[in-house]
C-alpha cells in the first residue's frame, strides 16, 4: 500500500514538474514577444521622428526667407535664427563622429508644424534633429557665387537624427531636393 502511494507521488510530481516546466516556456515566450514589441513600437516612434523632421526640414527650406551657405567649420559657429535655413556641408547628425558631434548642438530640433511658436515643442520622439547640406548644382564660377550667395540652384540633402522613447532605437534619414532661388 505504501508503496502504491509513493508511485502516485512520484507520478504527481513528475507531472508538476513537466507543466511547471511547460508553463515557464510559455512565460519565456511571452516575455520575448513584449520586448519584440516594445523594439517595434521605439523604432516605429524614431522613424516618425526623423520622417517629421525631414518633412519641417523641406518646409523650412522652401519657405525660409534667407539661406546662409557656409563649410562645417563656420556652420557649427553660425548663429541661426528662426527665419533661416541654415546649410552645412555634408555632415551625417552622428553622435560618435567627432565633425558631426560639433554640429549636433548647431542642428535644428523638430518643432512640429507651428511655425508661429516655434518654441512650443511638438516631439514624435526624443528631439528629432535635423540640418540641411547644400551642393552648388553648377560648378561655373559665376553660377558658384550666386550659389554661394544664396541664389541660382542648390541641391539639398535633408538630414535627420532621432532616438525612440526608449533610446535603444536610432534613425537617420536622407532626402535630396534642388531648389531654386
């Protein structure tokens, strides 16, 4: 008799062991499918960032009253104000290059599409940055110093830097535009 009572503990624990077993995974499963989610959602929240900041960066730059053209060493030192694109050479917004990280202070924080208030923040994001590059379309040297002056033809490359929610996520993005002036 004891001895059937000690298989039928032993089969009962068995049994514990294999759902408590079964029930850990299925924890495991579910933990690693909210942290799935939880990347989405950050990446998903940096890439709408950096989309906005770029789409105030083509704003910006086709109603802005005045451009200043310049080399990524006066760049960085220009003061901006807020009727002005400023246009840098072609930098990435990367925190670990050592030209670019001089220029983050310098580039523009995305403040949604109140141009009105311009200090009223409207982050998608952590602080989604943007600067604009310009390239002289002509290489002539009459066609260069108007481009230099701010006018005839600049090819543009909109730049933008943005985190996630949580900063595990980082999105830059690029987009060209010629403009006119």
């Amino acid at each position: 008799m004891n001895r059937q009572r000690g298989q039928t503990l032993l089969i009962a624990l068995l049994m514990l062991l294999a759902l408590s077993i079964l029930t850990l995974g299925n924890l495991r499963s579910g933990l690693l499918l909210d942290n799935s989610l939880a990347e989405t959602r950050d990446y998903q929240a940096a890439l709408g960032g950096a989309d906005s900041a770029i789409s105030e960066a083509l704003d910006r730059t086709r109603y802005s009253s005045s451009m200043a053209v310049g080399e990524a060493d006066t760049c960085i030192s220009t003061a901006q104000n807020q009727q002005q694109v400023l246009l840098c050479d072609r930098l990435w917004l990367e925190p670990d290059n050592a030209a670019s990280s001089a220029l983050l202070p310098r580039a523009r924080t995305y403040r949604g599409n109140d141009l009105a208030n311009p200090d009223q923040l409207a982050e998608l994001s952590s602080a989604p940055r943007w600067y604009v590059a310009a390239q002289c379309e002509s290489r002539s040297s009459s066609a260069m110093a108007d481009c230099l002056a701010g006018n005839g033809t600049l090819l543009l490359q909109m730049n933008a830097l943005s985190t996630g929610i949580t900063d595990q996520a980082l999105v830059r993005l690029q987009e060209y535009a010629r403009v006119q002036r």
